[in-house]
C-alpha cells in the first residue's frame, strides 16, 4: 500500500489547553507526519476546528494552567463529557474515512476499525496516590479497553514498554518503542543575549533550574531540601528557580523553602511558555530534575539539546534519555542531590564536559526521526 493515500485521525483534543509533553507529541505529529509521508493524512478534529495553526499556536503558548486547579471531577460528568466527546470523534473519523484511528494518551475510545494507542507511563497503576481518585479509576478502566481494542501500542521509551508487559500483560511483539524529540528552539545561545534577556526580568545571571510541573512524583521537597544543604555562599550565588505550575497534589514549595531557611534563594516563576523556557534553559548553571518516576522526561532532553548540563533522577527512564550526558542520582538522597549541584557549580571543566555530552546526546532524539517512525507504522498497521 506504499504511496497510496492513508487516512489516520488522531485524538489531538489535549491542544485545547497549555501545552506539556503528550500536547507538544501531538502537534510534533500532525506537523512532521505529512513530510515524512506526503501520502499520510493526519488529521486532528480539533485542530480542523481552529481557524488556522497561527492561532492554536497562540491559544497554547499564551495561556497557563489555573495554578492550583481541581483536577478531578464528578463520575457523571466525566462520563458525559467523553461520551459526548467519542460519538462526535467516529463521526469526524468515518466522514474523513480515516482507516486508523491514534489515540496520543494512553485510553483510547471506542473504534470499529484499526486502534493505535500510546502510553506514556503507567504511573497511575505504579503510584495511585499521585492523582485524583476519579483519574485512576478512569484509567484504570480505560487502560483495560485499551489493551482489549488496540491493535497495536506505542511506549514512549523502553522502560515503559517493560511495564506494559508487566502491569497490563501484552505482549511484547504489541508494543513498538518510539522515543520522543527535542524541539529546535532548544539550543545553545549566545550568552550575552541570555543574559540580557534575564536582566530584563529581574533574574540572577547565575542560577539552577528546575522545569515542570509541581506535583507530587516530580520530588520538589527533596529538591528544596537537597539545595538548602549547599553552602550559605553558594546559594546567594546560584538561587534556584522553579519554572512550571501547580498540578494536582501540589505541595506548598514556598512554604517548604520558608521552613529549610531558603526562601529568598527559591523563586517561583509559574508556568512558562516555549521562548522563556528556551532562555531559562540557556542561562542554567544546571538543570537539576530528581523526579521519582518518567515515562520519558523531556525536560533533561531539552536543556541537553540547549547545552545545559543535567542532574537527573538515576530511575524509571531517565536513564534511558540521559545516558552518560549527565549526572543521575538516587531521588530519595538528598545529600547526593547536593553533591551533583556542587560539583557542576564549583567544577567549570565538568560543566563544560556536561554540557559538550549533552549536546552529542540530544541529537540522537529527533521529532523527524519521531515522525517517520510512526508513518511507517501506520503502513505496516494497514499491511
């Protein structure tokens, strides 16, 4: 069927809010798919719905999540929404005559016809208590059809492969391992630029950098402990700034900062959009990310691709993106947290070294790679 017009829609309904991993795979996707194979159709209902790619583009890049949002909802409601939401889904899929249908985020919904589903970690069946009681239960049920309806999956990275045959039972022949890219405005800058940018926010031209949300399995307490442990001298030198918002379960971080004495070196700067996330990145001493869990974890493949050095979490997959470009250490220690922060601080040749390795590192992950990878599964799929 090579070269012949193949019709896939996917489940793009997550660009309807701020952009975080699974948004920035989808729009990858439906971007980069066509160019890989011009005779693939991608299409995305919501984004059909927008009035142009312009506009979606600000939509996401100009909003940021409600900072302390309720995340779960009632039962009946949810059931609602998604039963409302998939009956519309298969009337868009049937009137495009798409063959295919991609669901990006793990539950996928009913379909008479090929299912392609991606996990991106099973977190919800590993650690329960790091969401909402209404989301596990949802997924939990979800996760079942999906493993019954898909023809095939895609895993995000190998460790979340191993866990689907272990967690969900499929078999390992189901399951194809697609690694995720770094976006090209993730790069090393000129530092002048960098530093006029933060002078212009009031930022120290010396800090450490933590991305991502703030929720409970992302480990910012023991961050915040781990950095308290450094030397008075070296705070007031590299402060820490903390760029993401608040999830679900967030604990209070300025409080925790108030109580370890650290408060005016810990500051908060929300959610960021891509531009400011890219010249965070680029005036890093450090990104430091000793999160307890990942499916994948494109913060520290990010700041590698911007020529950041990374201390990251020696768990889950982390390793997997990582590999010897950076510095990994146990989570649960915070004294070995403090040890990697102080040697990238005080040793400018292993910064150096760091940050050459993760440059070499981040090349190897590529969207276009991503894309076309997933075209030909596509084909073989109908094949």
């Amino acid at each position: 069927m090579s070269g012949q017009v193949l019709r896939v829609i996917i489940n793009d309904r997550i660009l309807r809010g701020p952009r975080t991993g699974i948004g920035h795979y989808i729009a990858e996707l439906t971007a980069r798919v066509p160019l890989a194979d011009p005779a693939i159709r991608l299409f995305g209902p919501f984004a059909r719905l927008a009035r142009n790619r312009e506009r979606l583009t600000t939509l996401n890049h100009s909003r940021a999540p409600r900072q302390g949002a309720r995340q779960d909802i009632a039962p009946w409601l949810r059931f609602v929404i998604e039963t409302g939401y998939q009956a519309a889904f298969r009337s868009v899929g049937r009137a495009l005559r798409c063959r295919i249908y991609h669901e990006p985020a793990h539950v996928p919904g009913p379909w008479g016809g090929i299912t392609l589903t991606t996990i991106h970690d099973l977190s919800v069946l590993r650690f329960p208590q790091w969401h909402p009681a209404d989301r596990v239960r949802w997924q939990e049920r979800g996760l079942k059809r999906a493993v019954a309806q898909s023809a095939h999956f895609i895993a995000v990275s190998a460790s979340t492969k191993d866990e689907m045959t272990t967690l969900l039972g499929v078999r390992p022949e189901r399951v194809t391992v697609i690694h995720l890219g770094a976006r090209e405005i993730f790069h090393p800058r000129p530092r002048a630029a960098v530093e006029a940018w933060l002078a212009a926010r009031n930022l120290s031209a010396k800090y450490l950098l933590y991305v991502g949300a703030i929720e409970p399995r992302k480990n910012l307490p023991g961050l915040v402990e781990a950095y308290a442990g450094l030397a008075t001298k070296l705070r007031a030198q590299f402060p820490l700034l903390i760029a993401g918002g608040q999830a679900w379960g967030a604990v209070d971080i300025a409080g925790i900062a108030h109580s370890h004495g650290v408060a005016e070196q810990v500051r908060l700067l929300g959610y960021q959009g891509d531009e400011s996330l890219a010249m965070l990145y680029g005036g890093a001493r450090a990104l430091v990310w000793p999160t307890f869990y990942e499916g994948f974890g494109l913060p520290p493949l990010e700041a590698m691709a911007s020529g950041t050095p990374v201390i990251a979490s020696a768990t889950s997959s982390v390793p997997e993106v990582v590999g010897e470009a950076g510095l990994l250490v146990e989570p649960n220690d915070p004294a070995a947290i403090r040890a990697a922060m102080e040697s990238v601080i005080e040793d400018d040749a292993l910064a150096e070294r760091l940050a050459h390795l993760g440059t070499r590192r981040a090349a190897e992950f590529s969207w276009n790679r991503c894309a076309a990878e997933h075209a030909a599964l596509y084909r073989r799929l109908v094949e």
